[in-house]
C-alpha cells in the first residue's frame, strides 16, 4: 500500500510540474506578445521615459499585485498590467537605439540574442532536469549589489560603469533563468503567475543589457 501510495504522489507531482511549466510558457509567450505590442504603440507614440519614480511605483506596485492575487483569476491581468508597463518602458529605449544607422540590426541582434540564451539556458535545465536552487543566494547578492552600480552609474554618468553594470546583469539574468526553470521542474515554484513574472523580468534585464552592449560597441551614428 505505502509503496503504491508513493508512486501515486510520485506521479501527481510529475503532473503538477508539468502543468506549471506548461501554464508559465503560454503565459509568458502572451505577455511578450502583448509587452512588444505596447512598446510598439509607446514608439509610434513616441512617448518620454517615465521620471524614476513613476517607473519604481509602475514596477513594483503591478508585481506586488501579481503576488497579491496570485491565486486569483484576476492574477492574470495582473501579469499583462506588468508586463504592459514594461512594454511602454521600454518603448524611449527602443526609439533612441533606432536613431543609430544601423539601430535595426541591433534590436534584431538583441531580440535574436535573448532568444538564444533563453533556449539554450532552459532547454539545458529541462533535459538535465540539474537543480539550480544553490544559485539562489548568489544570484540575491549579485542582483542587489548590480542595482546598486547602476543608480551609480545613473546618478554620477559614469559610461564605462553603465557597461559593466549591463555585462553583469547579462550574467545573472541568464543564471536567474537556469534558477527560475529549475526551480520550476523541480517543484520549488507551483505557482504559474509568479514563475512568468519571474522569467519575464529575466527575460526583459538580458534583453536591455544587450541593446545597451550592441549600441555601445556596434552603433553607427
């Protein structure tokens, strides 16, 4: 009996991480989509880049809220209410890049890079099915001490500091997914909203950091 009991909960658990993992790839496929179509209307509106703390307050009050209502159907618009203000965000970023001759060819090689890491990065993860929970710790720190860099870099307009805080937040974005996916496939996270914000704020910081490197090295003006 206890043996068939354990194959029993072995087998739910499989099922459940499966339904996690499935749910947080659709919803996070969607957010993008509707995250890119934002910053597409932001650009052809071309809109301004909101003062810091307008940006601090959009950001962190839509994620507090997904994590409010995470187990709520409204959770849900939750999620493309954050993702929707990130896409506008991002639209003055996008708008400047394009003014370089070949501002095109770096969104494109950015979007193209992003996608690779991400591929390349879970894909990894879901065949090894390797638990990268050990990162979580150093990945907190290196997050932290980054942020901090970069109001440096912001507040003192060190240019050579905003590179190095971009190159650093490529590297934890990317050990942020092989955690997060980890994480999911092994059952540390069970909720589907938080896991897409999750990725979706990996995915956005990777995709940042590299426009600001391929402008920095490769814009032609």
């Amino acid at each position: 009996m206890n043996r068939y009991q354990t194959r029993t909960s072995s087998l739910y658990d499989v099922q459940v991480k499966n339904k996690v993992l499935k749910n947080t790839y659709l919803l996070l496929s969607m957010s993008l989509i509707f995250s890119g179509a934002v910053a597409g209307v932001a650009m052809e509106l071309n809109v301004q880049q909101p003062n810091l703390l307008v940006l601090l307050v959009g950001a962190y009050g839509s994620m507090y809220l997904v994590h409010a209502l995470q187990n709520s159907a409204l959770g849900i618009g939750a999620v493309f209410l954050f993702t929707g203000f990130m896409g506008y965000t991002l639209a003055p970023l996008l708008n400047s890049v394009l003014m370089f001759e070949n501002g095109g060819n770096i969104i494109t090689m950015s979007l193209f890079s992003t996608g690779v890491v991400f591929f390349g990065l879970s894909g990894h993860v879901l065949t090894s099915k390797k638990d990268y929970s050990y990162l979580g710790g150093m990945l907190f720190v290196g997050m932290i001490t980054a942020m901090l860099a970069g109001f440096a870099a912001m507040l003192f307009n060190v240019p050579a500091l905003h590179l190095a805080v971009s190159a650093a937040f490529v590297l934890i974005s990317s050990g942020m997914i092989l955690f997060q996916t980890s994480q999911i496939i092994n059952g540390g996270e069970r909720n589907y909203l938080i896991a897409t914000i999750g990725l979706y704020v990996s995915l956005y910081n990777l995709f940042v950091s590299l426009l600001r490197i391929f402008s920095a090295f490769g814009g032609r003006r």
